[in-house]
C-alpha cells in the first residue's frame, strides 16, 4: 500500500515534469528560428555594408582623380592682379548718394511751387538788416483734469483697524473654541481615569 500511495505521488511530479519539458520544446524551437532569422539578417546587412563600401571606395577614386588634376592646374595657373574696384560716389550715413544741391542755403527759403498756381514773381534776397521773423508756435495747455476728492483719512485708519482686529481676533477665537471643546471632553473623560 505504501508503494501505491509513492506512485500515487509521484505520478503528478512524473506528469508536471512532462508538461514543463513539453512547454519547453516550443520555446527552444522558437529561439532556435529566431536565431536563424537573425543570423541571415546579420549575413545580408554585412554584404550590403561590403557592397556599400566598395561603391563609395569607388566613387571616391573619381572624385580624388578629378579634384587632383584641376587643383594642380590651379596652382600652376600664374597668379593676375586684381583689380580694385571703381571708385564709388559719396554717400550719406544711410547709404544714399550726397546731393550738393540739398545743401545750399536758400533752398529752404524761397516760397515753394506748385503746379496750379502761377509762378511767384522772384524774391529779392534779403538784406542785412532786415532781421528774420522767428515764428514760435505756442500750443494752448492741456486743460487741467478735476482733481478727484481725496481718500478721507479717518477711513483709511478704520480700514487698517478692522485689519487688525480680524488678524488679532481671529486666531484668538479659534484657540478659544478649541480649548473649550477639549475641557468640555475632559470633563467627560475624567471621571473614567480615576476609576
């Protein structure tokens, strides 16, 4: 009887030994492709990096043969002078050529033409004596806007008070309530502690 319940035993062990080999197999064989897989990948990405290579290695001979004549040719070459540029006219602070005109003194002077009207008969030059009239253009004040009554000052300090006593009563309140609530439960705690 005591081989009957061994083997009764031993009979699950033998059949969860099977079952993990049997899951196992699967995962063998699945590593086994994937690694096939990779192997051939790993094959066919190094024959396209050859491949790669051997263009490029090519490519560059060109180059190289192409570049090396025509910078000999280059060097070679006698040197030429060059030439400076052509002088170029004067020309302001903002890039704009210097018009001599825009300088004489009586351009700003003289009365200004415009196309409807008749042309206005020549303006003798002033003299020396005549002084000129210096025409100041005096702009009237802005009106001064109503001054806004001011703040009264008793209500500021009211203000500031009623701060105050929020800032100072507040905290106190609370403390009190607080205070009054754990006697009140003392009280009833109390009597229990002494028993």
């Amino acid at each position: 009887m005591d081989e009957n319940l061994e083997n009764a035993a031993q009979e699950p062990e033998r059949d969860l030994n099977n079952a993990a080999e049997n899951a196992w197999k699967p995962v063998e064989e699945s590593a086994e492709q994937a690694q096939s897989h990779i192997e051939e990948v790993h094959a066919a990405a190094q024959e396209q990096v050859t491949e790669a290579a051997e263009t490029v290695e090519g490519e560059w001979n060109e180059v190289k043969d192409d570049f090396q004549p025509a910078s000999a040719e280059k060097w070679s070459a006698p040197e030429t002078e060059q030439t400076s540029p052509p002088p170029q006219s004067e020309t302001d602070r903002w890039g704009a050529p210097v018009n001599e005109v825009a300088d004489e003194s009586g351009r700003w002077n003289e009365n200004l033409y415009t196309p409807e009207a008749e042309e206005p008969a020549p303006v003798e030059a002033p003299k020396a004596e005549e002084t000129r009239k210096v025409v100041d253009y005096v702009t009237t004040p802005p009106s001064q806007p109503k001054k806004k009554d001011k703040f009264p000052v008793w209500a500021i300090v009211l203000v500031v008070l009623l701060v105050l006593c929020i800032c100072i009563a507040l905290p106190i309140a609370l403390l009190a309530g607080v205070l009054g609530t754990f006697f009140r439960n003392l009280n009833t705690f109390l009597p229990i502690l002494f028993i």
